[in-house]
C-alpha cells in the first residue's frame, strides 16, 4: 500500500467507511484471515498460538479509531501524514486479533511519535485548551499502550527505573 499512497485520493467519507469495514473484519473475520495464512509458509507458527482477547482487542481499536476520527475531522487537507496514519489504522484494524500482528505494525506504529506532534502543530486555529488536552491524550494513550505490550511476545530487551 505504501507504494501508491501518493496517488491515492480517498474522501473523507472513503476513509470512514475503511476504518470501520476493516474493525468489523479484523475483529470479527479473524478465523478468514486465518485461513488466507495457510495458504503461506508460516501458517504452523500462527495455529500455534491463541487470537487475541475480543473485548481487550476491541477497546484498543475504540482508542485507536478514535484518535483516528479526531484527526480526520481536524485536519484540513489530506497530505502524505494522514495517509501513512490511515494506512497504520487500516492494518490494526484488520490484525489486532492476529497472533504476533504487532511485530508487523510496528513498522506504521513508530510513525506516530512523528505524526501526533505534527498534528497538533496543525491545530493552529483552535483554541490552546484543546491543543493542552490534546497533548494530555497522547501522553496518556502512549503510556497505556506502552502498558499493554510491555513484554509482548516474550521480547523484553531491557528495563529501566520507570517500570
């Protein structure tokens, strides 16, 4: 996807509709997804491990779709950020039951130490309370996330005095 994301022009309502199809299917099709990995070569490494939790996995997309929203709305033009942050929506909403779906999204999930200064760097107009409460957010929902895949897969590299 990443190689035609200049050349796409989706509309906001597009967009939408996406997130939301792609949330129904990632949460609810996980056993189609499934079945199109075993059509790979790593489909024994994925049967040997559990999907993930529906009600945890669905309360970290209501975050994630959230802040998406937010950002769609706020946002006056659609530019090569945005997109990159779609992108990073549409597959966590398709893999967040996925077993290991995070090492994948890692790659899109690094862009947002990125994209969330930027976007509140766009939020020129509006007033400096939002822009506070925004920055309370992010800091908040970044905390949670680190929180919840803290040790994530057995990988834990080190710990620090902050844990």
């Amino acid at each position: 996807p990443m190689l035609f994301l200049n050349k796409m022009n989706l509309s906001k309502f597009n967009m939408q509709l996406i997130v939301l199809c792609s949330m129904v299917v990632g949460l609810f099709g996980v056993e189609y997804i499934l079945y199109f990995v075993t059509l790979t070569s790593y489909s024994e490494y994925i049967y040997e491990y559990q999907i993930g939790n529906f009600i945890g996995n669905a309360f970290i997309l209501l975050v994630y779709n959230f802040i998406f929203f937010i950002v769609l709305f706020s946002m006056r033009d659609q530019n090569i950020n945005l997109k990159i942050f779609f992108i990073f929506i549409v597959l966590l909403n398709l893999m967040v039951r996925f077993p290991f779906g995070n090492r994948i999204l890692m790659y899109f999930s690094i862009y947002q130490i990125i994209f969330y200064p930027y976007f509140i760097s766009q939020l020129k107009f509006i007033s400096v309370d939002f822009r506070i409460a925004c920055y309370i957010f992010f800091i908040l929902c970044a905390y949670f996330i680190f929180m919840i895949n803290i040790g994530s897969g057995g990988i834990f590299p080190y710990t620090n005095i902050l844990l």
